[in-house]
C-alpha cells in the first residue's frame, strides 16, 4: 500500500495535513530566494529554484495520491467534494510558489533597490498567512474527534478570522509593493511586468490561504 493508503488507515484528515505541510514546505523557500535576488546571487537563485520544484513535485504527489484515495464520504456531513476543494487550495500555495521561482530563474531576476524591502514584507505577511492555514488544517483531527463540538469549532472559527485578518496585511503589503514599482518602472522598462507578476504571485499566496480557510469554516458551519 503507498504511504497515503496508509495514512488513511488511521485518519481520513492526516493526508490533508501532511500535504498541506509539504505546499507550505514550498512557499517558505520565498524568502531565500528573495534574498538571492536581492544579491544578484544567480546561482543562489537557480538552488533555491531546485528546491522549490522538488518540494512542489512532492506536494503534486501528494495531492494526486490523496484524490485516489479519498472516499465519497468520509465523517458525518463532510463529502469528499468539501476535502478537494480545500486541496486545491492547498495545492495552490507550492504552484504558485514554483511560479515564482521559475519566472526568477528563467530571467536571472536581481531586485531593484526600490523593491527589496517591500518584496520582504509581502513575502513575509505571505507566510504568516500560510502558517495559520496550516495550523487551522492540524485542527481538522480534533474537529472529527470532537464531532464537531461547539468549543472547537468556536476555536477553528477565531483561527480563520486571524487568517482573514493576515491575508488583508498581506494585502496592504502587496499594495506598497506595486507602489514601490510603479515609481521606478520608467527606469527598468519592460522588466516593471514581470516584478508586476512576482508581486501578485507572492499576494497569491495568502490568498489561497485564505480560500482554504474560509472553505473550512463554510465546512464547519454546514
């Protein structure tokens, strides 16, 4: 039996945990490499690169194991339909993760000096997102054993608000990022659209995090 099988042999949610560890795996490789963009490091940048692709590539892995195994209906009022739509989500964070590294190898991206430190907040903001995700998605075993309790789905609930509250910080940073651009896109031409890019992608992040989150509480309040 493969190591999904397995896991789902003792718990129908520990294959969304540990997929979702693997993608926010990836997404926590962004500050390294935006550090080796900011240093014109382009061999830093291509490691880093290798890093997130074999992350990703596990995560994708994961992913696909998870949706053969996935039952119909798994516990109580929770469908297998509800489970992939948060997968997805997950799923989401490591691609787009890739996406930027790829865009940032391909080009040999070295930051602009305008740029560095709001890349490094956003990306920052990003990851706080990403790690409340995490964090509401270990919840989900708890949720099953308490059969869905009134106190830890309160719990659950008040992590998803913090979520929401860090995807809008991430937001606001993403937004003095492209700021940040917009005044210097006259100097480096062509080169504005792919930090324009980079932004967004990085922005993404959190927003996949939260798309996670707030199909877990529509789950949870069903």
């Amino acid at each position: 039996m493969s190591v999904i099988a397995n896991l789902f042999g003792r718990s129908p949610i520990r294959p969304m945990q540990t997929h979702m560890k693997a993608a926010a795996d990836c997404a926590r490789v962004i500050p390294e490499l935006l550090e080796a963009m900011a240093a014109g490091d382009l061999a830093g940048i291509d490691r880093t690169r290798e890093s997130i692709d074999d992350l990703e590539h596990r995560a994708d892995e994961l992913k696909h194991e998870i949706r053969i195994h996935l039952p119909k209906r798994l516990f109580m009022a929770v469908e297998r339909r509800d489970m992939l739509e948060i997968l997805d989500s997950q799923d989401s964070i490591a691609d787009v993760a890739q996406d930027v590294a790829e865009i940032a190898a391909l080009r040999g991206m070295k930051t602009p000096e305008a740029l560095k430190a709001p890349l490094a907040a956003l990306a920052s903001s990003a990851l706080a997102a990403v790690s409340q995700i995490e964090a509401v998605v270990n919840e989900l075993d708890e949720l099953v054993e308490t059969g869905f309790g009134r106190h830890e789905v309160a719990r659950v609930e008040e992590m998803i608000t913090a979520l929401n509250g860090l995807e809008s910080e991430a937001d606001e940073r993403g937004e003095e990022a492209l700021k940040a651009l917009f005044q210097i896109e006259e100097e480096i031409g062509v080169g504005a659209f792919y930090w324009y890019e980079i932004i967004n992608w990085i922005g993404d992040i959190a927003d996949y995090a939260e798309r996670a989150g707030n199909r877990i509480r529509l789950l949870i309040a069903s």
